[in-house]
C-alpha cells in the first residue's frame, strides 16, 4: 500500500470539549502518523473558501457559523492509505449511522457538530493541505 497524506481538522466543538488529545489517541493507534499540526480560529472568509463545494446546500450559513465558533486544530496525516483509513477512523458524517468505536460515534455531538473533518479524496487531500500547510511545516 502507498504512504499518503491527508487532511484532519479537530472542530470547534471537539477543542470545546477538550477532545483534542482523546481525538487523536485514536488517530495515532490506527497507525496514523501527525506530520503537521496547529492550532487556529478561521474567519468567515476561511471557512466559505474551505467549504465551498457546499456553497448551495441549505445547511452552509450554519456550517461557516459553526466552524468559526472557536479554535479548530489543522493537522496533517500520513500513513498507508491514510485518506480512506482517516474516514474509517472518523465514522459517518452522521453519529447516529457511524460504527462503535469510530471519533463521531464516540464524540460527535450532531450531524454538524461532528468533531472532525477528513479529506474525502487523495486529490482534495492535496489541495487541502497546500491551503492550511507550506510545505516546511510538514516533517514527516
Ligand atoms: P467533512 O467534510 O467535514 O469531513 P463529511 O465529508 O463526512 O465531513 P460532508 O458531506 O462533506 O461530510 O459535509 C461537510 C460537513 O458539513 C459535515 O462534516 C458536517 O459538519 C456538515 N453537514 C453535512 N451534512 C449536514 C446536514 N445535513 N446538516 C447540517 N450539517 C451538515
Ligand atoms: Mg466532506
């Protein structure tokens, strides 16, 4: 299997909760290796151009408000297929439908205040981590 990269916010009602050391215990025992990592509070601006594919969804206004109601850790993953194994770690988006033992299902709150966010392809892994990451920040 191939190293990879991909893209992991801890979400504002996780760092809340003072869920960021729980959250990624299970990162880090599913092999998952943190390459990057910082702590931020995005603006209004930041949140719509990360979230943009959702521009025309009816629950969008309250995504960018939830995501700029409080700090949020930005990290990089790395591992073999990291993309998809960060989504088997993180569970559905729903907490209500992820598996026992995953971060929604232990943590997430709601269907929007679901702890974490991971890149859902290796293309948009990338540009999600050129967005949040130059690339001296990243040590592998
Ligand atoms: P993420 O992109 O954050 O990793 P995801 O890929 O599982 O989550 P998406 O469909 O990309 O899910 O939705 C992005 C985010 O928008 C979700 O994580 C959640 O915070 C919010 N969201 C998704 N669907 C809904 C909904 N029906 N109502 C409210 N918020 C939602
Ligand atoms: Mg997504």
């Amino acid at each position: 299997m191939a190293i990879e990269r991909t893209f992991s916010i801890i979400k504002p009602d996780a760092t809340r909760r003072n869920l960021t050391g729980g959250i990624n215990a299970k990162i880090e025992a599913a092999g998952l290796r943190i390459v990057a990592q910082k702590r931020v509070k995005w603006g209004q601006e930041q949140a719509e151009a990360f979230y943009g594919v959702h521009r025309e969804r009816p629950f969008f206004k309250d995504l960018v408000t939830f995501m700029t109601s409080g700090p949020i850790i930005v990290q990089v993953l790395e591992g073999d297929n990291a993309v998809a194994k960060y989504r088997e770690v993180m569970g559905a988006t729903n907490p209500a439908n992820a598996a026992p033992g995953t971060i929604r299902k232990e943590f997430a709150e709601s269907i929007e205040a679901n702890s974490v966010h991971g890149s859902d392809s290796a293309d948009n892994a990338k540009i999600e981590i050129s967005q949040n990451f130059s690339a001296f920040e990243i040590v592998g």
